[in-house]
C-alpha cells in the first residue's frame, strides 16, 4: 500500500492518519458520489481525475489515475482502486468493487497506477480511483477497459501501404512500447518479437472488419513459395544509338556507314576453295587446297563466304609493313552460308587491327570449328576458332554456330559488339565462350555459350548488355571484367535485357569484377553450384535498380588459396556497398555455410521486393568455422517500400555494426531454435516501418 503525501510535516502525521483511517469500503459517511470537481476537507482542497487503464492484456492491465491536493499540510493519504464487471457509477463501483491499492505514487506529478491481474479475458472492466484523506476517502469518475480475447477476435493492423494484416490474440504474450511512443513491440509464444511503427499504421483494432480483406502475417514458407513460383518479366531493351557522324568513336562500327566499292565472293566445296568477282589491285589472294589467305591494302571491300570444307580456313594477312595502320582496311566479312573446319587451328583468322563487319544474312546458317591442336605461326595470335586482332562488330540476323576444341569460340584482341539486329549465336567452347581484350557490348541477339572456360572474359575493359538475350552454361565464371582503371565507371554494366548464367564448378562465379557492378533495368537468372561459388561477386560498387534478379547457390565452403582464407557460396558478395531498389530480389542458397547477401561494407533497401532462402547448416570443417546466415554484412538500411522476407535454416540477418530502419516490411525467421534470427552487434535504430524477427515452427 502507497501514501500519497502532502508537503509540511507530512511523515509525522500521515503516518498517524494512516493508522486511524483506512480505505473502507463500507464507511458511507466517508465518500464522494464521484464528482471530480474539488471537495474541501477544512482548508483541503481534493480533485481525482481516473485515467485511461494501459497496458491491457488478456488477463490484466493497469489502471491510472490523477490527483490535485492543495492547502492540506500535515495531512497523508492513500491511494487505491475499485474495480468491477458490472457497470454502475462511482458509488456503486466502490461499493460493490474490489479494492486494489496503488502501485506507485509520483510526488511531483500526483499521479498513481495500480496493476491488476487474474483477469478474465474478453471482458469488460469498471473502475474508479480512490483517496482517504483526512479520514475521509473521495473518488473520481468511472472508467472502462476490456481485456484481450483469449482465441477469438484477432489483432487487426491497417497499414499506410494498403495491407490488412492481423494477429490472433491467442499469440500474443506482451505489448510493449518504446521510450518514444513510436514503436510498439508484439512479443509472441513462439518467440518472435514484432515492432511496429505507429507512422506504418492507418489504426489497430481488436475485431475483425466487415469488408475488407485482409490475411495474416507472412510464414517462412511463403518466401521459399515466392522463389519457387518466380516468373521471368518480359526482359526491357534499351534502343541502341542512332548511327554516328563521322567524327564519332564507334562511326565505324556501323555497316550503314560503309559503302563497298569491290566484292569478292569464296566458295569451299570439300577440300578446295575458289573466288569469284573483281580482285583488284592491292589485293592478293593465295590458297592451300581449302584454307585461303587473303593480303589487302585496299578500302571498301567485301568478303562473302559460303560453301562447305572439312579441311579450310579464310585468313586476312596484316598488312602493316611501315608500321602504321595505313596499310590495314576495315572490310564487311558477310557469312552466307558456311560451314568451316579447320582440324590445325582457327576457321576464321583475322590478322588485320582494323574494325570487321560480320554480316549474318537472314534465314543463313553458318558452321566454325577449329582442331584441338594449333599449329602456330610466328608472329602471329590464333586464341580461337573466330579469331581477330581487330575490333569484331557483329550484324544481321542470321545464324552463326562455333564450336571450339584447342581456343576460345570467338576472340577479338580488341572489343566485340553485338548490334541490335544480329542474330542467333550459338558457342561451344573448350576455353571461353567470348574472350576479348577492351570491350564486350550487347544491343541484341540471342547468345548461347557452353564453355568449360569462362562463358565472356574481357580482359581489361568492360562488359556491357543492353538488349538481347544472353544465355550461359560452363564451368568456370560466366562473366568477367578485370577492368579497374576508371573507378566511377561500372566495369560490369547489365542496363537491359536478358542474362542467364549456370556455373558448375568450385569458385565459378556468375559474374565477377574488381570494378563496380550496376544492374539497371536488367533481368538476371543465374545458379551456380561448386564449392564457395557466388553468384554476383564485385570489388567495387554493386548497385541493383529497377531490375529483376533471381539467383541461387549451393555448395560447401572452400579454402581460398590467394586470399588464404575460407571462402563461402553466397548469392551476391559485394566487397564494397550494396545498393538495391526498385527492384523484385529472388535469393536462394543452399550450401552449408552459404549466405543470400554477403558485405563488407553499407547495405541500402529501398522500394524492392526481396525474398531470400537459405537451408544450409553452419559449416565446420578443418577447424574453419563459416555461419550460415542469409543476409551478413556490416551495416544495413531498410527503407519505405521495402519487402523483405527471409527464411534461414540459422541466422536469418547478422549486422555487425548497426541496422537502420526508416519503413517497409521486414520479416526475419529462423527455423532453428540454437540462433538469433535477428542478429546486430551494433544499434538497432527504427523510425518507420515493420521488423518482425524469431523462430518459425
């Protein structure tokens, strides 16, 4: 039992009003009828105010009240609370009520609570605030509250973002809200734990809405749904330039810009080739049975290529003899029809550094193949079944096969472009699919690569797909850039189109740069399935927007000699930040150990729709010792419009420093009892949005 005191000798003499007169509820002569206006008791002046009850539970809550005591020195008095189901005013809440005494009592505030429990759910409670002073005891007026349904009657949150979604009483085991009054904490039996922005909300009510519809909160088994039932949009293009004005870098890469003045046509029939049209002066052509050399320092020239030979080749000579690329002339190289195989070395062997149009005529299929054993030439490369010193610009919509057996499919030591027209190409490759030294750019055609290589390696400059639909299947990394000179440039640019990717083996990776990653408007599929292989994987930048990415690992970890140290299979691993938003994120990771996002450095959210899968278990193995967590990083910020649901075998989300969360849906379980689903380090700072993180039964 608390004392309210009263300032001026109050301990001396409260202590004797307290032992003369107590809170009776049976003393009609020492009641107020409940009027809240003030009462004098000699030079006393009383006013009770009964407060809103808090913390309402099924079976308890807690009741709250006000008090004003002036002109009352060396007076004491006690604080208390009737309460009832049955409704009645003050007097007959007193009367009939059970007294409960106040729990606490602020002296410079005058207010005081009493907690009350054994509570029958669903049921509506009367009380009334109470004080003896003076040997008189005063009420206030009635208040009401109603404690939780036991199993019926759900939790109903209306969200600012449109959802309805409830939470059946019969879960919940405590409410609690925070310091701030803005986020309010839902603690479950099956240990979860909800916080909730009130910002999120339209309003919370306790009773199901007539029509609206509304479903409850998401399980773990949604998000492997949501993978599982992922459908590929229609991948978007991104319009390839207009042709240049001559004074452009790439005014040469259009075959609209050329004009041929000679054309010179070579037809292979078995082991023999001959030529027809006017060879003109600067132009020499010499043959071997079916492989055909060609020297030219003459412009505006075309070569059609046609026939059938399992014994050729066509070679263009470099004619740089003063060391200048004067002697050197870009030329149309238009495929119509051809099928070439070369049991020595490469079918098509371009010794020029000049820019070559590769033309594919409509409904014309053409066949490359090379030997598995070259025979070399002195000063001179041969790194692949279509191979060419020069720049290898590709058009037309016709069919080209390759298939590789000692080199690459098709190597350029320059770059390569697909226009927006071209057509299909098909490689199989013992090395790399595409391998080129500068540049790879894609507007269009649709590309399938098997490589036991990597499928497109560029050895120092960038990787860029804007339309088209690029397929990959091979052992070793489907796209490379080595490309780091210009570090506010992405080496790896997806900004349209369509990217599929299977890699096979240890540490093949789907994409990997030690440059900056940026996936705009892309649509990307990838799986990889050795050991500590990861999907997307940069050193710098990694920046995912308005895109659609589904990618999936599996795999144990594996010891990384260069790096000595152990390295697992994640989905995408960013070296640096990690930016993802307006985007639909699909994240599956399978192996033990494994992780869906894996940082180093700041993770940001926003405006996405990501649902993220791991089933593997934590990984221990030649006293390496590798977490599986489906999202570990070192900070991360979760925005408005953000969707994320995860599904963990273990750790769900691992923040070393600090998790930030200003909006969206978060929802974090775990399927095993031995972790934290939601593990930070650091500070857990939220503003907005929802966290609903625990165990998922």
């Amino acid at each position: 039992m608390k004392r309210l005191h009263i300032p001026a000798l109050a301990a001396i003499l409260a202590a004797a009003a307290m032992l003369l007169t107590g809170c009776n509820p049976d003393d009609d002569s020492k009641k107020d009828g409940g009027n809240t206006d003030p009462v004098n008791t000699g030079n006393a002046k009383v006013e009770i105010t009964t407060g809103d009850a808090t913390d309402i539970k099924k079976k308890s809550a807690i009741m709250t009240a006000t008090c004003a005591i002036t002109d009352a020195d060396g007076l004491g008095g006690i604080a208390c609370f009737y309460y009832n189901s049955t409704a009645g005013n003050a007097e007959a809440v007193r009367q009939n009520g059970i007294r409960v005494f106040a729990d606490s009592v602020t002296e410079s505030s005058k207010t005081f609570s009493a907690a009350v429990s054994g509570l029958d759910p669903d049921t509506r409670y009367y009380y009334v605030a109470c004080i003896t002073l003076d040997g008189h005891e005063y009420t206030g007026t009635v208040k009401s509250f109603t404690t939780l349904a036991s199993d019926e009657g759900p939790m109903v949150f209306y969200q600012k973002d449109g959802i309805v979604r409830y939470i059946a009483h019969s879960a919940l085991d405590d409410i609690q809200e925070a310091d701030n009054g803005n986020i309010v904490k839902y603690c479950f039996s099956d240990s979860r734990v909800a916080s909730y922005s009130k910002n999120m909300l339209d309003s919370v009510t306790y009773s199901y809405p007539s029509g609206i519809s509304f479903s409850a909160f998401p399980d773990a088994s949604d998000f492997r749904s949501a993978i599982d039932n992922a459908e590929t949009p229609q991948p978007r293009s991104v319009t390839e330039p207009p042709a240049p004005d001559e004074d452009a870098d790439d005014y040469s890469d259009y075959i609209e810009n050329f004009s041929v003045k000679n054309s010179i046509v070579f037809t292979w029939a078995g082991n023999d080739v001959t030529w027809s049209g006017t060879v003109p002066s600067g132009v020499t052509i010499t043959k071997d049975q079916g492989h055909v050399t060609v020297q030219s320092t003459k412009g505006k020239m075309k070569y059609r290529l046609q026939g059938t030979t399992s014994d050729g080749s066509f070679k263009v000579a470099d004619m740089n003899v003063t060391e200048t690329d004067d002697n050197n002339k870009k030329f149309i190289l238009e495929l119509y029809g051809v099928d070439i195989t070369n049991p020595n070395g490469p079918a098509i062997n371009i010794q020029s550094g000049k820019t070559i149009l590769v033309n594919m005529p409509l409904d014309k299929v053409n066949n490359l193949k090379d030997g598995a054993v070259y025979t070399q030439t002195d000063g001179e490369s041969q790194k692949g079944t279509f191979f060419s010193e020069g720049q290898l610009v590709f058009s037309g919509p016709g069919t080209l096969n390759v298939t590789s057996l000692g080199g690459h499919g098709i190597c350029s030591d320059d770059y390569i472009r697909l226009r927006y027209n071209a057509g299909n190409i098909n490689i199989t490759s013992i090395k790399d699919g595409f391998n080129t030294k500068d540049r790879f750019l894609m507007y269009g055609g649709n590309i399938t690569v098997k490589s036991s290589g990597d499928g497109v390696t560029v050895r120092r400059g960038p990787f860029e797909l804007y339309g088209g639909s690029l397929d990959i299947s091979c052992s070793d990394d489907g796209i490379v850039s080595d490309y780091s000179l210009e570090p506010d440039v992405a080496c790896v640019k997806i900004g349209g189109g369509n990217l599929n990717i299977v890699t096979t083996d240890a540490k093949g990776h789907s994409v990997t740069t030690t440059g900056n990653l940026t996936i705009e408007n892309g649509t990307v599929t990838a799986s990889t399935q050795g050991a500590a292989s990861k999907c997307l994987t940069a050193s710098g930048e990694m920046v995912i927007k308005d895109s659609y990415i589904n990618l999936a690992t599996q795999g144990d970890p594996l010891f990384d000699e260069d790096e000595n140290d152990w390295s697992s299979a994640a989905c995408i691993r960013a070296k640096s930040s990690l930016s993802i938003s307006g985007s639909d994120v699909y994240l599956f990771s399978a192996g033990n150990g494994s992780k869906c996002i894996n940082a180093a450095s700041d993770v940001t959210l926003g405006s996405s729709a990501l649902s993220l899968v791991t089933n593997g278990d934590d990984y221990d193995g030649d006293g390496n010792k590798s977490r599986s967590r489906a999202i570990d990083v070192i900070s991360m910020s979760v925005n408005d419009g953000t969707s994320l649901g995860i599904s963990a075998a273990k750790t769900a989300v691992y923040v070393e420093t600090g998790l930030n969360v200003t909006g969206g849906n978060t929802f974090a379980y775990s399927l095993s009892d031995e972790t934290k689903a939601l593990y930070v380090k650091g500070t857990i700072t939220q503003t907005g949005g929802l966290v609903m993180s625990g165990l998922s039964k």
